[in-house]
C-alpha cells in the first residue's frame, strides 16, 4: 500500500454513502489504480471499521453502478478504516496527525463531505496535519451558504492550500449528457446555426426528484432548493446551453464562455414575474426541520440573457423534490412555423435517468392524406452495456482530482457570480414576503408554477 490516503469528512453521511462510496468501488471493480490508497472516514458515529463496512455494504449494493460482487466488494473495503472524530474540535486533528503518522500516510486528499458551514473549522483543523497544506481539497456544493461566506471560505482556504489543489465540486459537471452538450450543439449544424433567440423560442432546464429531504433536513432546511440545486447545478447547465461559441473546448475557454452567460444574466426587478417558490406537505415533519419552516422544497425561475443571442428569449428552470418523477432533462422549444398545423420543433436533452436525445418534428401522415401529425425520434444511449461502460459523475471527479486535472470543476469566479445572482434573489423575495406554494407530494409542483409561464404563453414540456 502506498503513503496516499483520502480522507472524508462527513463518512457517516448521505454523500458519502450514496454517491462517493459507490464510485469508488466501483473505480476499484474497474481496476482503477487512481483509487489504490487509503479510504479514511471520518465520523462522530461509535462504530467499528467492521460496523461501518457492514452499513456501507448495503449502500454499495444499492448505488453502484457494476453489479455488486462480494469478493470485490471485500477487495475494495479493505483500504477502508472508519475513524471516530469529532471534526468540530480543533484538538482532535492532532491525534489524527499522529494516526496519519504512525500509518506512513503523508500524500493527502481531503474530502469535505459535509454541510458548508463547517467548511470552515475543517479548513482551520487541518492546519495542525503535516503535510495536509501539500494535500488537495475537494468541497462539496454549495461553496458557502451566500455571497459573504463563499468569499471569506475563499479565503481562508487560499490561506493554506495553493489554488490549484482546491478542487470545488459540481457533480452535475461530471454527467455524462451535460459534457455532451457541447459536441452536440457546436458539431452539428442543424443545432448550432439555430441556436439562438431568432430560432429557439424557450428553454427549459428542468430537474425533478422523487426523493424528499431524506435524513438532511439539517443543512436541506438551511439551504432550501434555490441554494442547494440553482446556484450552481442548475446555472451550470444554463451556462452551457447558452454560451457562445468557445474557440477551442480548453477548460479555459468554455470556462470563460460560461462566466460571459452568467454576467450577462438580466438582473431580477420583478420578483413575481421571475420565482415561484414551493415546499413539499409533510416537509415540517420530517427530521431536523423548523416546525414554521418557510424553507422552499421547489423552485421555478423565468430568467433572461441579455445579449445579442438571446435577446428575447425566456430560460425557464424548475426544480423541486418529491415530485412525480426523479429526472433531469433540458428542452428546446424553437419558434413556431407559419404553417399553422404545424407543431413546434422540440429537441430534448434527457440528462437522467435515461440519456439520450429526443427530436420532435413534422412530417404528413401517411396516407391519401395532407395532415400534419409529429414524427417523435428518440435516441436513448443509456443502456445496460452503455451503463456500465459510462463511469458515473463522482467517479469521472475523483479520477480527476488525483490527475490533477480541473477541467471540469468550478472555478471561484463562476461561484461568486452565482452567489451574487441568488443572493439577490432572496432579498427580494423576502423584500416582497412572496409565499411558498404547498404541493402534493408526487404532484409536479405548485400550479403557480404553470402560471409562470402560461402568463406569457408558454407551458412546460412534460
Ligand atoms: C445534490 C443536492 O447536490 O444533488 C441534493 O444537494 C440532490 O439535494 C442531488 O438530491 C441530486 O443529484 P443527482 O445526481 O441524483 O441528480
């Protein structure tokens, strides 16, 4: 075993569980050596190695991608150690300073798996680990809780750890359709010489979930769905379909092409006419939320760009949880035809759970006849074969981050524009007491949420 360990904080939560563990053994099934170092994780929690590689067993099982294996399973878990800490109290990050010691572990990777507010006390913790300031940094979304606490987390990180090995993640940036959105649009001239107000009349991000809050109504009832999926999933999707051209598909330069979308956002004057805020019935019972709690479960946006491209053009996004469906997909809705019967070209990109492209257009019915009817091409690229030949998006990050490679992560500037954006947001709602619409769980949201759009004529595709 080699001296490179990577170390989670928050081990004993619903990331580390659901998502970072399963992609791991699932690098680890693959036989990527990436991933050949220590797993140390961090929890409160009384367990036991064993104890805790039982719980996470089930939850390997469940999430990964590769069909479970037990002998793999063993393979992998055997680099695994549970640690129990306190992350909050500075002392104990001397004691784990000796752990790493007395193991030959100096070659770090630091994931902070946790609620953003305790980035912080993370950040000072590890300045008593050697070496930990040679290490990288990996943060989960939201980076700060708003504008304010993003910046000065911004600094204290830059304190310790050089730039380039603070690694903020977006694991919307590691999916698979949302890093073919690019090949689609700029290869294909049939997209991308339409792809522009003139010709496109709505788009529309949409991303729904089933799921309620599950066991994180602490940091969930802080956030709230504008702060935990719009502020960065969502206006990084935005910022792809919508940006211009980027010269060459650098990091660099698509990252400048989407910090240009995010500038250019209109900025909000009319509130009603902008957000619909909804919260699940039932969101007050679950675990750790404030009974009076005002905290929104849905959102739904009407936004503007305001350039050359897409002047005019509405970009409607919505999200919510405990809705009728868990899937992400993002619709193009081009202008209409003067032929009347026509209906209007639609080009879906379905992100998940299947993934693929959906094109809508007309064509006569066939037959002695002149109707008009849709012809309705489905391309789903997301099959058994293709699953499990696709690494899944915290896979795709890890490997990433132990390449040194920050393509596809999020740079600062992207996160202070998104916080300013959001911020704004919220002081005008608040401003204006806008009320936050109950739905039905397993509905599609609250109906204001079609009257956001069906006031200016539009409706969103389902
Ligand atoms: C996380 C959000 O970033 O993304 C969660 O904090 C959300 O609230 C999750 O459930 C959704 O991720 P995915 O990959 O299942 O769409």
């Amino acid at each position: 075993m080699n001296n490179s360990a990577f170390t989670i904080f928050g081990g004993t939560g619903d990331l580390t569980f659901r998502k970072l563990l399963p992609a791991f053994y699932n690098m680890s099934v693959a036989g990527d050596h990436a991933i050949e170092r220590k797993i140390i994780i961090i929890g409160r929690r009384d367990y036991t190695t064993e104890k805790y590689l039982d719980i996470a067993r089930s939850w390997v099982e469940k999430f990964s991608r590769l069909p479970y294996d037990e002998a793999a399973f063993k393979k992998f878990s055997a680099r695994i150690t549970y640690y129990k800490m306190d992350f909050t109290d500075i002392s104990s990050y001397k004691t784990l300073n000796n752990y790493y010691k007395n193991n030959h572990l100096a070659e770090h990777i630091f994931y902070f798996a946790v609620a953003p507010r305790f980035f912080s006390v993370i950040a000072d913790g590890l300045t008593n680990v050697e070496h930990a300031c040679h290490g990288k940094v990996i943060l989960e979304k939201p980076f700060g809780e708003d504008l304010d606490s993003a910046k000065e987390l911004n600094i204290k990180l830059a304190g310790f750890f050089t730039d380039n090995n603070i690694f903020r993640i977006d694991h919307y940036l590691g999916k698979e359709m949302i890093r073919n959105i690019q090949t689609l649009r700029f290869s294909n001239p049939i997209f991308s010489n339409l792809w522009n107000s003139r010709y496109i009349e709505t788009v529309q991000i949409s991303a729904s979930e089933d799921m309620g809050i599950e066991t994180r109504g602490g940091y969930y009832d802080a956030s709230g769905a504008l702060r935990d999926m719009v502020q960065n999933h969502l206006f990084q999707i935005l910022s792809i379909v919508a940006m211009e051209w980027p010269e060459q598909f650098s990091s660099e330069a698509m990252h400048d092409a989407q910090i240009r979308v995010l500038r250019a956002l209109r900025p909000v004057k009319d509130i009603r006419e902008t957000l619909v805020l909804g919260q699940y019935k039932g969101y007050h019972q679950e675990k750790l939320v404030k009974p009076n709690s005002t905290t929104e479960t849905y959102a739904a946006l009407r936004l503007f760009i305001d350039n050359e491209r897409w002047w005019g053009t509405p970009f409607y996004i919505r999200t919510g949880k405990k809705l009728s469906s868990r899937e992400i997909k993002i619709a193009i809705i081009f202008r209409p035809s003067f032929l009347e019967k026509a209906a209007q070209n639609i080009l879906i990109i379905k992100v998940q759970p299947s993934e693929g492209v959906y094109l809508q257009f007309n064509i006569k019915k066939p037959g002695d006849t002149d109707e008009i009817i849709q012809a309705k091409m489905d391309f789903c690229q997301s099959d058994y074969v293709n699953r499990l030949n696709t690494p899944e998006a915290y896979e795709r990050l890890m490997k990433a981050c132990i390449n040194d490679n920050k393509s596809w992560f999020s740079q600062w500037d992207q996160i202070e524009l998104s916080w300013n954006f959001i911020d704004r947001l919220h002081e005008l709602y608040k401003w204006e007491n806008l009320p936050v619409f109950r739905y039905e769980p397993g509905s599609n949201g609250p109906a204001q949420a079609d009257e956001l759009l069906s006031k200016f004529g539009h409706e969103w595709i389902d």
